[in-house]
C-alpha cells in the first residue's frame, strides 16, 4: 500500500514484545481480556465474546491450573513520502 501511494525507504521493525503467562482464575485479571481494551476483542459480537469467555472458565473448571499465554509484538512501519 505504501508503494503504491509512492513511498519510499519503507521500513519495518519490532519494537517491544509482551509476552505473559496467567495461571487459572488470574487470567480474568489481565487488561487485554477485556473487550474494549483489545482490538482483536473489540471486533467480537457481544455474543462470540461471551462464548469465549465461558470456554475460558470451562477450561479453568476443568484445570484450574491451565496456564494462559499472552504474546504480542508491536512493530513500527516508517516510510518517506516522494
């Protein structure tokens, strides 16, 4: 898309990873888990976040010792414009 609207010196790079494990019940603590405060989450009818919240407490039901992993890589897109 940057090529295409004629920009140059298009770069891209990590720039921070999250990585974080919450074990059982602590999963409900973590920011991300919450619908408005993840835009993967936001994009979910109320409804389909509402049945992936209960196969999480499923899962904790079945072993409260699951662990939940979290991983998320921010990256930085820079480009000069002709």
């Amino acid at each position: 898309m940057l090529k295409t609207e004629k920009f140059t010196n298009i770069e891209t790079k990590v720039v921070e990873e999250v990585h974080n494990e919450k074990v059982g019940n602590s999963v409900f603590s973590d920011p991300s888990l919450i619908k408005h405060n993840c835009s993967q989450l936001a994009n979910l009818s109320d409804e389909e976040y509402q049945k992936g919240i209960e196969k999480i407490k499923n899962q904790i039901n079945k072993n409260p010792e699951t662990v939940f992993k979290t991983s998320v890589i921010f990256y930085l897109v820079s480009a000069k414009k002709k």
